[in-house]
C-alpha cells in the first residue's frame, strides 16, 4: 500500500512593489496549495502599476482558505501613515508626504476589505522550522 504524504510548505515572498503579474506567475510556479503557508515579507505596494491588484489578489487567497501571514514593511507603514493623516486633516488641507499622489491613487483604489488585510500585518513571524 503506498501513501502520499502531503507535507506543508512555508513560501516567503517579498518586495512585490505592485506587479501582480509577476505575483500570480511566482505562485503559479510554486504550486501554492492550501497546506502551505505563504509569508509576505512587506512591500506588496508602491511602485509598480497594480498595488491594489496584489492586496487584492493576496486577500482572495487568504479568504478562499489559504493560509497568508502579511508581515509589515516600509511601504505598508507608509500607506498606514497616510490613511492615518488623511483621516485626521481637514478637507482641503494639503499633506506633506513624499510621494502624497502615488499614496492618494493606491488608497483610493482600495477596498475597505483590502485595507483591513493591510491592518492584519504583523510586525514579526516566526517560523518553527527554520
């Protein structure tokens, strides 16, 4: 009698910076499967054309039963720093962060789904094998 023995993996990923294209083609080549645990290591936005796609795309995955640990980075702290501001400043009033346009156009494009698995990132994972 042979058995198939279905052993978990822990995939890290990091700085995807907005390319979901290249996103989907890593995990497509990775062979994600629902015993795997995918670790993002920050950065999933700025810079590249489709920062919302990513959060998306990661948030769907982590709905549909996959198990995806979000750890912060720079770029994630940013965008939380702006949401935070943007909040607190009074309409017209202008704030003074680098880059406010690419922050304004990735905050807009985001859901409020998207942003609550922003705010689901921890500031550490630890991985008991490794």
């Amino acid at each position: 009698m042979s058995r198939t023995i279905s052993m978990s993996r822990t995939i890290i990923v990091g700085d995807v910076h907005g390319m979901l294209p290249e996103l989907r083609e890593l995990l497509k080549g990775v062979n994600l499967r629902g015993s795997d645990d995918l670790v993002m290591v920050g950065d999933l936005v700025d810079k590249g054309p489709d920062s919302a796609g990513v959060v998306r795309e990661l948030r769907t995955l982590r709905e549909e039963g996959f198990k995806v640990t979000l750890v912060l980075g720079n770029h994630e702290e940013k965008h939380a720093r702006y949401r935070i501001a943007r909040a607190k400043t009074p309409a017209g009033q202008v704030i003074k962060m680098k880059d406010v346009e690419e922050l304004e156009a990735i905050t807009a494009a985001l859901s409020p789904e998207d942003v609550a698995f922003l705010d689901s990132a921890v500031l550490f994972s630890r991985i008991p094998e490794h």
